[in-house]
C-alpha cells in the first residue's frame, strides 16, 4: 500500500535556505501544508511563494531555535494554522571554518546554541504534542561529519555527532 503525505503538516527550522528551503518545495509537491520556520523572513517569504506555485497551504514563522519560548510558539502557531503536524524537521545550523584552539569561546557556544539546543528547542515541544496523539515524526537534519570528522569543522562536527547521539 502506498503511503501518501499530501495533507499531512510538517514544520521546518531552517527552512529559509539550503536543506530546509529544498525540503520545503519537496514537500509542497507532495501535497503537504508546510510551516516556514526561521529568523529570516524576507528569505522565508520566497521559498513560500515556491511553495505556492504546489497550492500548499504554508505558514511564516520567524524563530530564532537557540530561544525555546520563540520555538514552542513556532510549534503552537504552526498547527493552530495547519492542524496536528505530521512532522517536525529541526534543520537549522551552521558551520565555521575553523582550527579548534582558533576559534573563539564565544564562536564555540554559539554553534553548539544553534545546532544542538537548537533542534531540542524544536523537537521537545513538537514531541509533546506529538505524545499526546501518539502519532508524529521528528526529524534532525545531522551530518557526515558527525561520524567523520575532518580538519577546520571539529566545532561543527562534535555539534553533528551529539545530534547523531540523539
């Protein structure tokens, strides 16, 4: 039997560009209301208007994922526009080119804010509700590098492999 997602809600952090922007028209070809989540509303407003060209519905969500209260309200706001999510994809992160005793405390932690605590700021509230139906998908966007980690992006690669671990 096939499996169909036309219908079926999902939320993308990150989702203004890159992974997140592709996987946002993949889903709007596929019949799925989509909500847009990321700090860049301008860049979120183009990739709504890709998925408009597929009629999905769609939703803006400007979020910052190293906030949690911002997130949960992402979460919130995206099924009281869409219904009860299908799915939930934390996408958003970023990576440094840098040598590890290089690069800045302040650089370090950031990256760690975004890409680990990041995706638990999406993931916990949209697991909760997810609990409460018994139904639902949470997805983490992680990296190669997390597994193989390579010179210059060892910051950007322990923040993959904790996302692996997860």
């Amino acid at each position: 039997m096939a499996h169909t997602l036309s219908g079926k809600p999902i939320l993308i952090a990150g989702a203004s560009s890159g992974i997140g922007a592709a996987t946002a028209r993949a889903c709007a070809a596929a019949g799925m209301p989509v909500a847009l989540a990321a700090r860049r509303r301008d860049k979120l407003e183009q990739v709504k208007a890709h998925c408009a060209a597929h009629n999905a519905p769609t939703t803006v969500l400007e979020c910052d994922v190293t906030d949690p209260d911002p997130c949960t309200a992402a979460v919130n706001q995206a099924e009281a526009d869409l219904g009860p999510l299908h799915a939930a994809f934390a996408n958003a992160g970023y990576g440094q080119e840098s040598p590890l005793l290089d690069m800045a405390e302040d650089d370090t932690r950031a990256m760690f804010e975004t890409n680990l605590f990041g995706t638990l700021n999406i993931i916990r509230p949209a697991a909760a509700k997810m609990k409460e139906r018994n139904a639902g998908h949470l997805l983490i966007c992680s990296s190669c590098l997390g597994l193989f980690p390579t010179p210059w992006y060892s910051v950007y690669s322990a923040t993959k492999a904790a996302q692996h671990h997860m």
